[in-house]
C-alpha cells in the first residue's frame, strides 16, 4: 500500500502531537507500508509550502494572502496523490470541515484514493469551550459541514467511541508509544516519603492541575512538589502560578515550560510519580485514551488520572481520582505510592502491546 500521512499544520521537535505523528509514520513503514508525510512547513522569510517529506509541492506565499489560500486550496494534495499513484490518504482531522475540504476529499473519491480520517478526540465540541470566538467560529462551520465531510470517507479512526460515526465504519486503536524513542526513566520503585510529581501536558483547562493545586495547599502536612512540562494556554499556566503564589506554595510548584531530549529524561528521573490528566469532565469527555498516559507507563512510572481508560484503569500501578472539582487528596496519593512495590521496568512491560506498530496494524488490516 502507497499511503499519504496528511497533517494540516507544521510539526515541531517538542511538540507531542508531532512525536506521536512521526511514530505513526514509522509504525506504518515497519508494517510494509510506503508511507510520505505531508505537513505544513514555514521558511525563515515566513514563506509557508505543503510539503510532502520535506519536498515543496506548493508556495502559498506569505502574510495574510497565504494564511487564507492554505485554508481553501488543497487542490496540490489531490494532485500529488494522484500523479504520485497513492492508494489511499490518511488524514488527521483538525476540526476543519467546510466546503474546500469537502472538495478535497470529493476529489480524492472520484479519483479511486481512499480516505482513513483520524479524529484525534471524541467528542470535541466541549473542548471548544473557553477557546474564544475564532475557535468557536471554527466549530460552528465544523458543525455545518462535518457529516457531509465524513461521509466522503471509507474508515474514521477513534481512540473511543461508537462502532460507526455518521454512517462510516470505526477502526478503534489505542494511543500507542514508539518504545525506541521513550526511554526507561523509572527503573525501580523509588518512594522515600515525597511525592515527586511531573505533569507533561499541552495546557488546557481540562489537564486540571488547578485541583492539584488546591490539594497540595490543603493537604500541606504531605511533602510533596510538582513540575509541571509544556506549554498551552497562557492564561491557564498564568492562573496555575498565581494560584500556588496565593496558596503560599510556590516554592514546591515549578512551571518548566516545554522540554524534550535529555533535559526532559532527567525531569523524569526526578519523578517518582506522574499526573495525568485531572479534569476531562469539563470538556464533556468520559472515556479517553491519551498519549501521555502511555508514555508515563513506557518510562516505568506511576500515575493518577480521572477519566476512563481501559487500557489502564485495573492496572496495579496507576492511582484514579475522582472525575469532579474536588481538590486532589495529595494524602491518598502518597499512601498509594508507599504501598506499590512494581518496579519500573514491569511497568513498561505491561504495555508492550501498545506499540505505534501493533495499532497502526489495525489500521492497515482493516482498510487495505
């Protein structure tokens, strides 16, 4: 199979979302397929190209006039997978259904291409809450447009969900880890009475750390401190480190910014326990499989979160939190991690079957 991986924005080193794509990639390379990515790339001049393994296909140019004809001309993609002789393109969706989208995949139909759309979260529409109103302006069009857009695709990927999605049949995976590029950070048991505690996250309101917060302020009898890795939404980081100023703790509570390679490796060697996602009930989500979850266990770490995972919610090493605003029981926490004696590298051991290679596997036996 000749398949174009399509990504409608750049990718960058410390981004999460474009590790998790260039492992995609490769899972799919070592599964036979000839697989090009296609992403979005900017030149040092603000020149932005569609690029296709780093190779132009198209300038659009730079200011304004390219941010727009990026967004309603997708007509080199057809092309190059047409003249390129791809089999079928597989799409990470960017909430971005509207009438040129729409025409991009009408065209990729009529030309015998397969679509495979992958919907990164479902449900969405809550996580637009807060956002501000171009992003609900984006929702609003994505609303008119998204059923007749899914229904020009042969297979919608979820990471939970229904069997079929507006008429089209589902290919359920899990998040998975590209076990080469995560090393075993956690080797063994490591718990001397502090909670050592690291969050990785892209900030929104829905990571929750607010609540840790709170409860590391309410529970202040428990040694603990929290490192928290990424970026995102300025005001919510701000509101983090103004919360812990208030709560006189800001001496236990350090905002890192993003951080990869080793300097990132040595955060979790610091790291005793992780933090996972803490508030996904805000954005309506019950039921999610997320990447960085994966990625904590692969390094052999425990970890606390609140959503449903199955995945992981029976596993011995990981702690679940109520899904509510309640403050996080810093206590309870440590009482767990006192009492699991599972090393580091069993940890990891666990979810060997959550490989990029075994869940893009899916993908390629369900739609070839």
């Amino acid at each position: 199979m000749k398949l174009l991986f399509l990504v409608f924005h750049s990718l960058v080193a410390h981004s999460g979302i474009s590790k998790k794509i260039y492992a995609q990639c490769s899972a799919l390379k070592e599964n036979g397929v000839d697989v090009s990515l296609c992403t979005l790339e900017i030149a040092p001049d603000g020149t932005k190209y569609r690029t296709v393994d780093s190779i132009p296909i198209c300038s659009f140019g730079s200011g304004l006039k390219a941010k727009l004809r990026k967004r309603i001309d997708y007509s080199d993609i057809v092309k190059h997978a047409v003249e390129g002789r791809y089999d079928a393109v597989y799409i990470r969706y960017d909430f971005n259904s509207d009438p040129f989208t729409i025409r991009m995949m009408d065209s990729l139909k009529r030309n015998g291409i397969k679509s495979v759309v992958e919907i990164p979260t479902y449900p969405y529409d809550a996580e637009f809450k807060g956002q501000g109103v171009m992003m609900n302006t984006t929702l609003l069009v994505d609303k008119i447009f998204r059923k007749r857009f899914f229904s020009l695709c042969d297979h919608i990927v979820l990471y939970s969900g229904p069997d079929k999605l507006y008429g089209r049949p589902v290919i359920h995976i899990s998040n998975g880890i590209d076990f080469s590029c995560v090393p075993l950070s956690c080797p063994q048991t490591d718990f001397t009475g502090k909670l050592r505690m690291v969050s990785v996250a892209n900030i929104h309101n829905w990571h929750g750390l607010d609540r840790l917060i709170k409860g590391m302020a309410l529970h202040s009898d428990v040694p603990c401190e929290l490192h928290i890795i990424g970026d995102g939404i300025p005001q919510i980081i701000d509101s983090y480190r103004e919360m812990a100023r208030e709560y006189g703790i800001g001496d236990r509570v350090k905002i890192l910014g993003p951080m990869y390679g080793e300097s990132l490796d040595k955060e979790f060697e610091w790291a005793n326990i992780a933090v996972g996602s803490l508030a996904r009930h805000r954005s309506g989500i019950t039921s999610i499989k997320t990447l960085k979850n994966r990625e904590y266990a692969a390094r052999g770490l425990s970890f606390f979160y609140s959503e449903q995972d199955d995945d992981f919610d029976s596993a011995p090493y990981v702690f679940k939190v109520p899904a509510d605003e309640s403050a996080i029981d810093v206590g309870k926490v440590a009482e767990f991690l006192s009492g699991m004696n599972l090393p580091g590298s069993s940890i990891r051991e666990s979810i060997m079957h959550l490989s990029w290679n075994a869940q893009m596997a899916k993908v390629i036996e369900q739609t070839s």
